[in-house]
C-alpha cells in the first residue's frame, strides 16, 4: 500500500485530505508542523509526501531544503495558498516535484499524486544494460541518480533531473513544451507553461555553464533538444 505523509497544520483541510486519500486506497500519516513532518518523513517508509509550505515551527520550504539534504528522490507535491510564480519556483528549485494551489480540487490532486507515483516507479528501476545515459561528455547513473558532466558532479532537483532524462532519452529530437508537460509533468498540465522555461532556464545554468559546449539547445516556437554531436556551425541559444 502506497504511504502518503501530509504535512498541513490546517486541521480540516488535513482531515478532509486524509479521508479522501484513504478512500482511495493508499495509507496516510498526518503531522501539523514542520519539525514533526520532517521526522516522520526521514524515519518512515513514505512513497510521497504532500507538504503544505505555510507551516509552524517550520515552513514548507525548509522542510523540504533539510529533507533533500537525506532524500533525494521522495515524490513531494507542495500545497501553497499563495498563488506567486515566486513560490512555486522557489519550491521547485529547493526539490519539489510538483504543486497545487489552494484551493484545489480533490481530483486535480490525485491526478498529479498518481503521475508522481508512476513516473518514480518509472525511474526507480532499470535494467543493468540500461542504467546509463550518455550523451556527449554527459553521464546519468540511471540506478543511483548520479549525474556527471566531463568529470564533474552536478547536483539536480528532482524534477531537474526527470526534465535531462526526458531530454537526454529524445536526443536529437526536438521536444516541445506541451510534451514535457506530459511526459515529465505526466498530465494534462492546465497552469502555466512558463514553468518549463524556468525549468530550462535552471538546468541550463547546471549541466551548460562552465563546460566548452551547450547540450541544451532552444528551437525557437517549437521547444527543446539536446543532440548527439554539436554542428560546429550550429549557434546555440
């Protein structure tokens, strides 16, 4: 049974949502500040975790900077009642997979809970001929999540990391923004699409800057690729 660890110190929303998840078949453990949601979700076996980002003793953000610290693949979906780009950004630079803003509807919610599920399922395991990726001088452990440009370590969030898989899998292929939603998202995304640009904007500054040569090229109006070979007349952007 998948366990799902909320974190909200809103006692009706966080009564209703564990009605609704048990309903739905999975097991759930509740705490109402951060301090306590931290330590279940670093000594429990949790499968995803929803974590409000206004929050006692310690907010969402923190909570999920310490927990990346230990936990570096753990599905977090952030529940935040400010409607900011800065939040959402913010979250998902610190490691949050995803998020929704309150208030939301219950299936919205368990749309994105079962796409976080399944696409760590995806990546949590892999045969031994398929545990790498390579493109150029680029490497993807795909067993322990290790990612290794020309000798040097790069640090991804997760969602980061889903996005150069994605990519990396459809080399030499140009992929658009629609399809990332889909595919790395895995939903039919509704909110705004500038969140991959910031998504691109930030892997960029990871896996391109510093190195002699881009990986990530734009195609202007059409989306994103990474290609095999660099054409040495071919201007990056």
């Amino acid at each position: 049974m998948t366990h799902i660890l909320v974190i909200e110190d809103e006692v009706q929303i966080a009564r209703v949502l564990k009605v609704e998840l048990e309903y739905e078949g999975y097991q759930v453990t509740v705490e109402h500040n951060g301090k306590a949601g931290l330590e279940t979700a670093l000594n429990s076996q949790i499968d995803l975790i929803l974590l409000d980002v206004m929050l006692p003793e310690l907010n969402g953000i923190e909570v999920l900077r310490r927990l990346r610290r230990e936990d570096k693949v753990t599905p977090v979906i952030l529940l935040t009642a400010r409607n900011t780009t800065f939040d959402k950004v913010a979250g998902l630079d610190h490691g949050a997979n995803d998020y929704v803003t309150k208030p939301f509807e219950i299936e919205e919610l368990l749309a994105r809970i079962r796409a976080s599920i399944r696409n760590q399922s995806k990546t949590g395991g892999h045969e031994e001929e398929e545990s790498l990726l390579t493109v150029q001088d680029l490497t993807i452990n795909m067993d322990s999540r290790e990612v290794n440009r020309n000798g040097v370590s790069i640090t991804l969030t997760p969602k980061e990391y889903d996005l150069l898989v994605y990519l990396i899998i459809n080399k030499n292929k140009v992929v658009t923004r629609e399809s990332i939603i889909v595919n790395v998202w895995g939903f039919e995304y509704e909110g705004e699409t500038n969140v991959i640009d910031v998504f691109i904007r930030h892997l960029r500054k990871k896996v391109d800057e510093g190195f002699s040569t881009q990986l990530i090229t734009t195609v202007r109006g059409i989306g994103f690729t990474i290609k095999e070979k660099q054409d040495e007349d071919h201007h990056k952007n």
